[in-house]
C-alpha cells in the first residue's frame, strides 16, 4: 500500500537554528499536507500543497511538493522554543476518503 | 466556533469495561475518522465513516466499534476485547472538494487502564 517516510525522525537543535525536514514515498500523491502536533493535543495543519513544484509559505515555515510528486519538504527557519512537537506529513490516498500520515519527526528546541 | 470536539479529555477504564469516547463536528463534513497514537508514534486508523449510517474498519479495529447516526457525531466505543487500550485517541473530519481532501482533529482523549 502507500506509505509516507519521514526523516530525520527526531532533529535536537539550538533556538535560532533552521530546521529542515522531508517526506518521500514510492507513490505519487496528489496533494501533500503538513501537520504539527503540540505535546497532548491533537495535529493542527500547517501547510497543504496541490501542485507539483508548488512552494508555499506560512510565517517562518515553507514547504514544497516535489516535482516528482513522491517528495515533500518542509523547512523551519530561525526556530524558536515553540516550535517543538511533532510534524506530520500526509497524504490522501487513491481514492481520498483516506489519509495517510508519515510517522513523525519529533522536534526538540534547545533555548 | 466551528470545530471537533472530543470528550472527555482523560478517561479511565477498568479491566472488563467498555468505554465510549464522544466526538462531535459542527463543520458540516460528511467523513469522520478515528486514530490510536501510541507514546512517541504516529497515528493509526482504526475506523473510518464516509456518511451517515455507513463506516469501514481501518487497520486496527479489533477490540473497537463505533457508530454514526448523525452526520455530526462518530463515538468509538474501545471494549472489553481490546486487551491494551492505553492510548491518545484522535477523531478527525474531512470534507473533499474537487481533488483536496484535508483532514481536521479534534484535541484528542487519553484513555488509561485502571
């Protein structure tokens, strides 16, 4: 079936840095969403992406659907402490009634 | 405000009790979904609603069943079967338009055994 790779899984960095992340798969998606999770809450979208090559932009945070449609990525520039948590990338499968989530890469901010 | 809301927010069970974990949506969508996240993993589905009075087993629905009589409503109700119920539990809803689906979470239930 289709399956979403995260990596790194877990990325320790000092406030200030950025942070870099990515999501490939051996299936092409159509659309490719970023999600956050906050330590006991439940995943808050952060980006969603709908065309191959697409870079798009939400405050400190930039993601972009790889023009093979396999890939995304998705950078974190000047973190800060808040930032911690846990950034999910997903994908609707063929057919979209469902979604599917990579595992995770856990954030931690060092002040 | 537009939302999901899950309840409540802990929930304790005892060994041999069945236990039903409310979720509602005021977004007017027609998909529900429940997850299971464990300790540092990610999410998996355990089932899945496209519309009312209809809903499919995801890829651990042993030990849970659920229902939806209302396009509002998806409660999961984790039994007796389901022999290690501790865990986040997360409801989400979606709507599709066109080619974009995006899935919407509530702030998730964390079930423990007493």
């Amino acid at each position: 079936g289709q399956q979403l790779n995260q990596s790194p899984q877990s990325m320790f960095i000092q406030e200030g840095e950025d942070v870099s992340m990515n999501c490939t798969s051996s299936s092409i998606f159509n659309t490719w969403l970023w999600y956050k999770q906050d330590p006991g809450e439940g995943p808050v979208l952060l980006i969603a992406l709908y065309k191959a090559g697409e870079l798009t932009s939400n405050g400190r945070l930039t993601a972009q659907f790889g023009i093979t449609r396999k890939d995304s990525f998705l950078n974190i520039s000047a973190s800060i402490p808040s930032d911690v948590g846990i950034y999910f990338c997903a994908g609707p499968n063929t057919g979209g009634f469902k979604t599917i989530f990579g595992a995770g890469t856990r954030l931690f901010v060092k002040a | 405000d537009g939302g999901i809301t899950q309840s409540p927010k802990y929930l304790f069970r005892k060994e041999g009790q069945n236990v039903t974990l409310s979720c509602e949506q005021n977004l007017n969508h027609d998909a529900m979904y429940w997850y299971r996240q464990d300790p540092g993993q990610g999410l998996r589905l355990i089932y899945y609603s496209q519309i009312v009075n209809d809903f499919q087993k995801g890829d651990i629905a042993e030990g849970y069943s659920v229902s939806r009589e209302k396009k509002e409503s998806f409660p999961l109700t984790v039994t007796s079967a389901q022999k290690n119920p501790t865990a986040f539990y997360l409801c989400a809803s979606s709507m599709t338009r066109g080619a974009k689906t995006i899935q919407y979470f509530g702030a998730g239930t964390r079930l423990s055994v007493l």
